[in-house]
C-alpha cells in the first residue's frame, strides 16, 4: 500500500491528463522503480513513496525517464561535492533562511497553478555569504519540494528574481560554470519543472551578465527566461496578487514566510544529516563510467568575473 498525500481535485485534474498519471497504477510503478533501484549496484537512492512519485510526475510517468532522471541526480550531486556535499540545517542555512533572499510564496499561481518563487539580491549579503552558498540552500529547499509541495511537482515551479539592488562584491562572484552545471541540474536531473524564470529591475551591467549566463544553459531553459525593466511590467503577466505584501500583493509576509521556512528546514535536520549515505559509485557502474566532462561536456577555462 502506497503512503502519498492525496492531491487537490484541480492537481489530480492536471496529473491525469497532463502528466499520465493513473492513480490505480501508481503502485505498481513504484514497486518497478524499487526494483529497477535495488538491480543497480552502482546507485543508491532514496526510495519512500513522496519522493520516488515525484520523479514519477517530473517524467510523465515514462519509467525509462523516470529511471535517467533519478540516475542523473545522484550522479551530478555525487559530482558537484562542493554544491551537494555537507548540507547540512547549519546556522549558515538558517541565517540565509531568515534573510529573507530566497522565499517560497505560501499560494501558487491559481488553484493548480506553479509554485512561485522569489529571490531578491538586495537580501543577499556577498561579505558573510558566496553564491555557492545561496545555490547549495536553494537545492535544499527545492529538495524539500519534491516531498512536500505537490503544485511544484505537479504544476512545476516559477523563479522570479529582484535584481534592484546587485552589488558590484556579488557580481564579482558569479561563476559561470556554476551556473552553467546548474542549468544541467535543472533539465536532467530535477524532477520539480521549471516553467519560467522572471526578472525585474534588472541593472544594465545585469543584462550583458544575464545573456551570458543564458547562453550557458540548455536551450530549452534559455527560452523560459523572461526580463522586465520594473514591477509594473512583471504584474502584467503575473497579477500583483500573487506577490507578497512588500511587492504590493496578499501572498504572505516576506518575515513571516521565512518564519515559516524556518521550522520546516528544521524538521529536515535528520533528512540532511543523512543525505552522504546516497549517490554513485562510478567504480561499481555496470558497463562505461561517467564523469563531469561526459555530464557538463567541455566547460571551457572561465570561472568567475573580473571586476575592479
């Protein structure tokens, strides 16, 4: 017997005739990803029932992409150590938390629409904090999505980003690989869809920096990323509404939010202390190994921006 939370009439709605999804068969397909997982000598993944579903509606229920998916996550977490190594509910995390950078908005965009979520840079303190950091906590708050937020899973998710505000110590930081290995991430092996990425206030150092970036990504992404000059442009295709109070909406409070937040990391203290136990051994990988340049291909000797 299958331990799911149940969905909405309108999520169940859009998992049957766009995700495939037959509620009957459920089980079955998560017994054969149990058993495609233990014939794997190589991999070692998590397998209760929220988490193994979620690829399941990631991948439109195709068990051969379900199965891809869930190898390249491992894969590409067991590579990236310095992203998904020691992540740890560390104070580091709970002060990025209560900073208010990185928030996801308690409504969705409509009864079965995406979850939104909001990063504002203004937030983010480049003298305390590297963007590895604010990157390696999105992944934990986007891996707390998979169990727990069934519009992300479902109706996938959609970022929006403040850029008002970007510091010359911030831009400074950006590495391009990072970001480039992150797209990757994103398209191969997370199974929460991102629909759409939404930038507003964006500074015209921001737009070279922005279409650089872009262009690192795999074309799919690049066509999802939308610019706005300002707030009022953004509300054009996403309403107000759905904002928090501090952009002039009704989804929530930005402080309480992250009060919010806050306790639900913390109740994935144990879920995080535990997380080195999975991923892939390449050494014990039935037929050719993978490695970063077969995952990123050649990423060029580019790292991070020179600014004086």
């Amino acid at each position: 017997m299958t331990e799911l939370r149940p969905l909405s009439a309108e999520l169940r709605r859009i998992a049957e005739t766009e995700l495939n999804e037959v509620e009957e068969r459920v089980p079955a397909d998560l017994a054969a990803l149990r058993d495609w997982l233990a014939k794997q000598p190589h991999l070692r993944g998590r397998q209760d029932d929220q988490f193994l579903v979620g690829f399941l509606r990631g991948c439109k229920f195709s068990l051969e992409k379900t199965k891809s998916k869930l190898d390249h996550f491992y894969t590409i977490k067991t590579l990236m150590p310095e992203l998904f190594g020691n992540r740890l509910v560390d104070e580091k995390n709970l002060i990025l938390c209560r900073s208010g950078t990185y928030v996801r908005l308690p409504k969705p965009w409509g009864t079965d629409g995406p979850r939104l979520q909001l990063t504002n840079y203004e937030k983010f303190d480049p003298k305390k904090f590297k963007l590895l950091d604010l990157f390696r906590y999105q992944t934990m708050i986007t891996e707390q999505s998979i169990r727990e937020d069934d519009h992300s899973n479902v109706s996938g998710y959609v970022e929006i980003i403040d850029m008002a505000k970007l510091s010359l110590s911030f831009l400074a930081q950006l590495d391009f690989t990072l970001i480039k290995r992150m797209g990757i991430f994103a398209e191969k092996a997370q199974p929460t869809r991102l629909k759409g990425v939404h930038l507003i206030n964006c500074p015209k150092e921001g737009v070279a920096l922005l279409n650089l970036a872009k262009s690192l990504m795999p074309s799919k992404l690049q066509q999802r990323f939308h610019v706005y000059k300002n707030l009022e442009q953004l509300n054009e295709v996403i309403p107000r509404e759905y904002l928090p109070e501090e952009y002039g909406g009704n989804n929530g409070r930005i402080a309480d939010i992250q009060a919010e937040a806050e306790k639900q990391l913390m109740s994935y203290k144990s879920y995080f202390a535990e997380d080195s136990q999975y991923g892939v051994d390449e050494h014990l990988r039935p037929g050719k190994r993978v490695n970063a340049d077969s995952i990123f291909g050649v990423e060029g000797s580019f790292r991070k921006l020179d600014i004086d």
